[in-house]
C-alpha cells in the first residue's frame, strides 16, 4: 500500500476540494465542489440553457483559476455578449433591437470588471488533432479547467458513436495526465424528455459512454417549454450522477434574457430536495 499518495491527497482535501462553485452554494454543497482529473457531464434539451449555465460557471471560476472555454456552436462575439448581458444585467432583446447606444457605458465597465482568466475560443476542438494543438500553444500556461460546447458538434468520420467515444476517451486521459478538470456540455434525447418529461442520465444523446465515464453528471431541466401554465423563471438543476457524494436537485430562478441562473433564497430548501447517496 503507497501511504504516501493517500497522505498527500488528504492533505489537498483538508482545505475542501479545491474548485469551489460559491456563487451557487446549494449545488457546490452537494456536489462538493470540482476536482482536478475528473470529468463533468452537463446535460439538457437545446434551448435549455446548458451554454448559459457553461458560460456561465467557466466566467465566475475564472476569477480564481485559468479556463478554457472551447465553444463548438457559438461565435466568440456571442460569448461575449452573452457575458455582458450577465454581468451588467442587460436584456438581450434591448441589443438586439438596435438600443446599444442606450448601454454604451456599460462596455468599459464590463471590461473593468473583466480581469478574468478566460479563453474563449470558436470552432476549434472539433476534431482530436485540433485539441492536441490549442495545448502545444498553451504549453507554458496551460489551463486549469476546460469546458466543451458541445460534444455532439465535433466533426466525425465514419460512425459518430464510436468517434464521439474515442474523443471523451482521449480527453478525459489528457485531464488525468495534464492535471485539468474537465466539463462536457451534451444534448439530451427529445424521447427520453417526452417519456419522463425530466431529463435522466440515460439520455444523453448518441452514447451511453457519457454516463459510464463521468464523474459528476449534471442536468438541467426547464419546465416552461412543456408546458405553458408553468412561471417562464423557474428552473430545475439535477445531480444525477455524482460518484464521491450525494445526488438530488434543487429548484432555481433563470433569466433567459440576461443569461443568468441562480438559486432560489428565502425557502425551506436547506437540504437538496430527493437527495441520496451514491452506491
């Protein structure tokens, strides 16, 4: 038995884990925050809000530690508004309509308010080779967290199940060997949503693989698109998966038009709600 290892690794826990999500205390008081080596599911339907939660959790981690954000779908010009629009608070649809006169302050603002570690890259990472290379040029400094949006766009040849399985598989041994926590935004299958009207592990889309490697699977699930008597603000964050702790879900608040989420206050939810430990 090596003592040493389990010592040094108790050592680094005596603190708490060492990637804190404080912003939202309910779900990093489940999950016990994030670890180095491990890799994160985030699961939804499109339109659900899995890049606004992404974003939205790789900018507030930024604070303390370096992050890459590749981003598979939106443009980096995205990204960023969709970041100032969270940060400052600005409804999307005033930019969009032709109202950035109204806000023009707000930009230096926001870059004063910026000093974050935070790469946000586009359309790069679709294929293993382009991976390999973001981290030759980021060889000097490279990044302590990565998120990917989403596995479902990266290019294929051949049969997608077996080239989205050997791409998480690659990935997840480049998190071990270069020391990085990895997040995997992924959609969820439309008939696993109409079946259970809540999304589950099972239906991550086109591999079971995702399920079986991740460490932590988090799902997020938004009501208001099945039904049309249900608040447009409410919002549900569900751990599915979580192989060091307890899963469960507990209710939030979401803006779709400044991008944000966050967890309800003044309720009785202090304890995650169906909450039960892993086997």
């Amino acid at each position: 038995m090596n003592l040493p290892i389990l010592g040094d690794y108790l050592k680094r826990l005596a603190d708490g884990v060492e990637i804190q999500v404080n912003y939202l205390p309910e779900l990093n008081r489940i999950l016990c925050g994030f670890e180095r080596k491990k890799l994160v599911i985030i699961g939804s339907r499109p339109s659900e809000g899995k890049s606004t939660f992404a974003l939205q959790m790789a900018y507030e981690l930024a604070i303390k530690f370096k992050v890459l954000y590749l981003s598979l779908e939106m443009t980096r010009e995205e990204a960023m508004l969709r970041l100032l629009c969270y940060q400052q608070k600005i409804p999307n649809t005033d930019i969009y309509s032709g109202k950035y006169y109204d806000y023009a302050n707000v930009l230096d603002k926001f870059k004063k308010d910026t000093d974050r570690q935070l790469i946000i890259s586009e359309e790069i990472g679709r294929t293993w080779e382009e991976i390999e290379q973001i981290f030759e040029c980021l060889n000097d400094d490279p990044p302590d967290i990565i998120f990917l949006d989403y596995i479902q766009c990266i290019q294929t040849k051949g049969k997608k199940l077996e080239a989205i399985e050997d791409y998480i598989k690659r990935f997840r041994a480049m998190a071990i060997e270069r020391n990085f926590c990895l997040f995997i935004c992924s959609q969820i299958n439309r008939q696993n949503i109409s079946e259970t009207k809540e999304p589950t592990m099972e239906g991550l889309k086109n591999t079971g693989f995702l399920e079986e490697h991740a460490d932590k699977v988090i799902l997020l699930y938004y009501p208001c698109k099945r039904s049309q008597n249900i608040e447009i603000g409410k919002y549900k964050v569900i751990v599915a998966k979580n192989k060091n702790g307890m899963t469960g879900y507990f209710d939030c608040k979401i803006s779709p038009e400044i991008y944000r989420i966050w967890e309800e206050t003044n309720t009785n939810q202090n304890k995650p709600q169906q909450a039960q430990w892993q086997e």
